[in-house]
C-alpha cells in the first residue's frame, strides 16, 4: 500500500529525483558542445581539478513520464499532507526538500562518473578503480544523510517509518 499512498518523505526524495531527469533529459534541439573544468572532492577531502569537454544536451528523450508523475506526486503531496502542518513546519519542509535535492544532486554527478570510470581505458585501471572506490563510499554516505533528511521530512507529519535496513 505505500506505492499507493507514499509518505512525503519518499514523496520528496522522489520528486527531487524526478527533477533531475526532467531537468538533464530535457535537451534542446541544437546540442552544444561545451569544456567544463570540474573539482572532484575525494572522500579524504582532497580536491582534484579535471577539464572535460560536455556535450550538452545529445539525445533528448521524452520527459513528460517525469513531469507528469512529478505534478501527480505534488497533487498528492498537497491533499494529504500539506493541510495537517504548520506555516513554521512548511518552512522546514521547504529548506528539507532543497538539502534532498543538492544531495540527489550530488548522487546523481557520482553515479555519472562512476559510469565513466567503468569505461577507463586499460592502462588507466588502477587509478580508476582508486576513484571508484571513493565514489562508491561518498554515494553511501550521500544516501545515508538522503535517509536522514527523509526521515526528517517525515517527522514533520508525524510519521515514523524505517527507511533503511543494514544486516
């Protein structure tokens, strides 16, 4: 039944997300090609600058699924649980759900370079093995802090739910 009446905490998490494929799989139709420098932060702490060149928008797909379901989830968001909390609460949903969406954020540009480093060219390896595994840890730590907030965001509706499970 919780696909049929989610929480807003997974309500959040998930629009946020939506927000993303809305947002990166929107594209134009003229791709640009653009060079970005990027600091990549390892798990230690240590900054890297790296320059890539960024093809903009290559591939538009249909992104009114994500648009839709996002609008759906809103409506839902605002008939079920809006009406029950405070002004000074829909204050602290409000900054919540933008610490969720820098953290899906976040998510999101780690997966992108771990699909990248899967693709290292062989003499490259080792290194890129090293930057996998710091992007592996600092998406679980990204994830366990996303739970955190979710559960927050829960909290303000009063509701209590076990998010995640570790053996």
């Amino acid at each position: 039944m919780r696909l049929l009446r989610p929480n807003p905490g997974e309500i959040a998490d998930r629009q946020t997300i939506l927000e993303l494929k809305i947002k990166y799989g929107g594209g134009k139709q003229e791709p640009t090609i653009t060079s970005d420098e990027i600091t990549e932060v390892g798990v230690d702490g240590s900054k890297r600058m790296n320059s890539r060149t960024i093809l903009k928008d290559p591939s538009p797909i249909n992104i009114q699924p994500f648009i839709d379901e996002n609008e759906t989830l809103q409506l839902y968001l605002e008939k079920a649980w809006f009406p029950d909390i405070s002004a000074e609460s829909g204050k602290q949903y409000d900054q919540l759900y933008e610490e969720l969406a820098e953290l899906n954020h976040q998510v999101w540009k780690l997966t992108d370079q771990a699909h990248t480093l899967r693709e290292a060219p062989d003499r490259m390896q080792a290194a890129a093995l090293e930057r996998a595994a710091e992007v592996l840890f600092a998406i679980t730590d990204l994830n366990d802090k996303r739970a955190e907030i979710v559960k927050k965001i829960n909290a303000l509706f009063a509701v209590s739910v076990q998010e995640k499970i570790f053996s």
